[in-house]
C-alpha cells in the first residue's frame, strides 16, 4: 500500500503551515522517500524534536502505508537551496 508524494506533503503542510517540503520518492516505488521540511517551527528545538513533529504530522502512517522516510529538517537559514 504505497503512499503518494503530494499527500506527505499535505499532512505536514497541514501541521506546519510555514513549511517548504521536497520530497523525492528514492526508488519509484511510493515506499521509499527522501524529505527535506524547512520551517521556522524547528526554532529552539533539538533534531530530534524536529523529527518527532514531522512524524507526529504523518499521523501514524509511518511503518504502514509509508514504509521508509530519510528525513531532513533545517530552519529557513540553515536550508540548502533549491
């Protein structure tokens, strides 16, 4: 049960208005992705907690319908450019 690159999107722009996300689905195959969430919300929280709010905004999904997430969070500064 793969999960669509635009409905990542949605959710975590859903939790984290502000955010720019790329995604990169890494094997064509709606399973693997590769992340990049910019937002001022990570501001004076730990990479960790960066995480566990991206996690928190996919709402359960990791581990089920998205089987495998190579995040990367940054704030606006800190973003490499795309």
């Amino acid at each position: 049960m793969a999960m669509d690159a635009h409905v990542i999107e949605e959710m975590i722009k859903e939790s984290l208005p502000d955010a720019r996300v790329i995604i990169e689905d890494l094997r064509g195959d709606g399973d693997h992705y590769a992340a990049l969430v910019v937002s001022e919300a990570f501001r004076g929280k730990s990479r960790v907690q960066q995480h566990q709010m991206v996690y928190a905004a996919l709402r359960g999904k990791m581990g089920g319908e998205l089987h495998a997430l190579a995040l990367q969070t940054a704030l606006p500064e800190d973003a490499p450019q795309y």
